[in-house]
C-alpha cells in the first residue's frame, strides 16, 4: 500500500515553521480539505463536470502542500478521469478519497500531536 502521507514533507515545514504555526498551517489545511471534499461530493452528485474537475485540481494542490500523497493521487485520478468520461465514472474513486483523506487526517494529527 503507497503511503498516505508523505512524512519528510512534513519534516521540511517542521524544519523551516515554527511549531505553532505548522500547528495553525495543519489545521487550516484540514479544515480546508474538509470543505473542498464536501464541494466535491455536491459537484459530483449534481454530474458538474467542469466544478468536479476544477475542485479536484485544489484538493490535489491543498494536499500536495501537506505531503498528503494518497490524496494527490486520487484527485489526480479524478481530474483526469472526468475529463476523459464524466463524472459517472468517478463515483468509486470519491469514496477512496473521502477513505484517504480520513486516514491522512488521522495520520497528520496523530504527529501534530506528538509535537
């Protein structure tokens, strides 16, 4: 299994942020990542193709920011993907985000945490 989060990325915001503002720039990307997943999910369910593609693309770059790897992939998967056949053919690959991202979530407060 390819990893969900890309630890030395997060390693290099730790080396060059304060640890109080990597904490604040986590939280933030969570909250963000929440909101951009849920704008996905309402794109994808109304069949907009071109809000599906253009919400994927900032789930990718929110995501690449944090080193949240499986995330990248996924979105990236997406944006290609309805592109190529619609937003029918992206519905699995959603849920696997909406799986990823929780994990990623665990996985990024669980070293916020050990901080």
């Amino acid at each position: 299994t390819p990893p969900l989060i890309d630890h030395a990325r997060l390693e290099e915001l730790l080396a060059v942020l304060p640890k109080d503002v990597f904490v604040q720039m986590s939280e933030q990307f969570l909250d963000s990542a929440d909101e951009y997943i849920a704008t996905l999910g309402a794109a994808i369910s109304s069949g907009d193709v071109e809000a599906t593609r253009r919400t994927a693309h900032a789930i990718k770059g929110v995501a690449l920011n944090f080193g949240a790897v499986a995330v990248v992939r996924l979105a990236s998967e997406i944006e290609s993907e309805v592109r190529e056949s619609g937003v029918p053919g992206v519905q699995d690959r959603f849920k696997h985000l909406q799986d990823a991202a929780t994990k990623s979530r665990v996985d990024l407060l669980a070293r916020i945490s050990s901080l």
